[in-house]
C-alpha cells in the first residue's frame, strides 16, 4: 500500500516535470565520481576536502539537473560544477589558512599513484612515477588558472573546446594558459635535469 502511493507520487512528480539525463543521479555517481574526486584532489591536494567537494558537486548537479540543456556532455557539465567549487573554495579565508599550515596534505607520490599509467613494464612505470612527480611539483606552482587548463587537458584529457565550456574562457586564452603552463613545467623539469646530484 505504502508502496503503491511512493509509485504514484513519483509518476505525478515525472509528469510535472520533464525527465533529465541527471534523474538516474546514481548512475551519474557511479560512472564520475572517481574522475571528479581525482580532480579535486590533485587540485586541492587535500583528501577530506577533495571528498567534500566531490559530494558538493553531485549535490549541486541534482539541484541544477533541470538546468541541463544537453549542450555539453554530462562529464563537461560535472566539471564545470567541480571547477566553480574549486574555485569557490579557495577564495575563502579558511582555505588560505590550511593552505599555510597544511602545504603537503597529500603527497605529490601519493597523487601521482591516482594517475593510471599505460605503460606495462615496471621500468617504464617507474619512471613514469619519478617524472609525473616532478610535473605535480611544478603544476602544483601554477597560477589557479593555468592549473585548472592544464589539469582539465591532461589530466582529464578534455579537448581545447570543452575545456573553454568549462572554464567559461575563450579558446585564445584556454590556449594561452595552456602553453604558459607547459613551458613553466617544461623550464622546471629542464633546470632539475641540469643540476648536479
């Protein structure tokens, strides 16, 4: 009987609205929240954080899910949210406060190990390891903004457009980060070679 009514109540709710490709939100869950977590870790470089915002963004999503038009992907739109979020965070005292205490809540090895490395060999993946734990140092050092391209780019391997939907920037300047980014790490990662061990 109780049953019947919840059956009821949700068919009239379906009916007064229409129906999103968010409504199934734990689906939409199951099949992002690693990618999502994964970004707001390696941005944050916090865990506790990261796993906040991660939740903040599928909440968000839910609230806003008849504001989804179907112009983006479900992962472009998610990543927008999650971007906004970092965004937000770190502008509030509070995160400027942990960020001075707390400058290696998350190891940059222990990040690394949440890339997934397509090489097979342990030799390979080895130093795949050493190198990718020099690049979070320096991506670490980034402006906000350049992180952001950078890690929506490689990390997330979004095109240059999707990455422009997220962030809200033009092309130009998506591009522009991009390459400021690239040659940050690239003048880094170049100096750490040269020195003398």
């Amino acid at each position: 009987m109780a049953s019947h009514a919840i059956t009821s109540n949700t068919h009239s709710v379906t009916q007064q609205s229409p129906a999103t490709p968010l409504d199934d939100m734990a689906s939409i869950v199951a099949t992002y929240e690693q990618r999502i977590f994964r970004f707001h870790l390696i941005s944050i470089r916090d865990r506790d954080v990261a796993q906040s915002l991660t939740q903040d963004t599928f909440v968000r999503a839910w609230a806003a899910r008849d504001s989804f038009r179907g112009d983006c992907s479900i992962s472009t739109w998610l990543m927008r949210i999650a971007l906004n979020l970092i965004r937000d965070h770190t502008r509030t005292d509070r995160f400027r406060f942990w960020k001075r205490v707390s400058e290696t809540a998350v190891d940059v090895s222990d990040i690394a190990s949440h890339v997934p490395h397509r090489d097979s060999s342990l030799e390979s993946r080895l130093i795949a390891s050493e190198q990718m734990t020099l690049v979070w140092e320096s991506v670490a050092q980034l402006s906000d903004r350049q992180r952001s391209v950078f890690l929506l780019r490689f990390l997330e391997e979004l095109e240059l457009s999707e990455i422009a939907e997220v962030t809200g920037l033009p092309i130009s300047t998506v591009k522009t980060h991009l390459y400021r980014a690239l040659a940050t790490i690239r003048a880094r990662h170049n100096a750490t070679h040269k020195d003398p061990l």
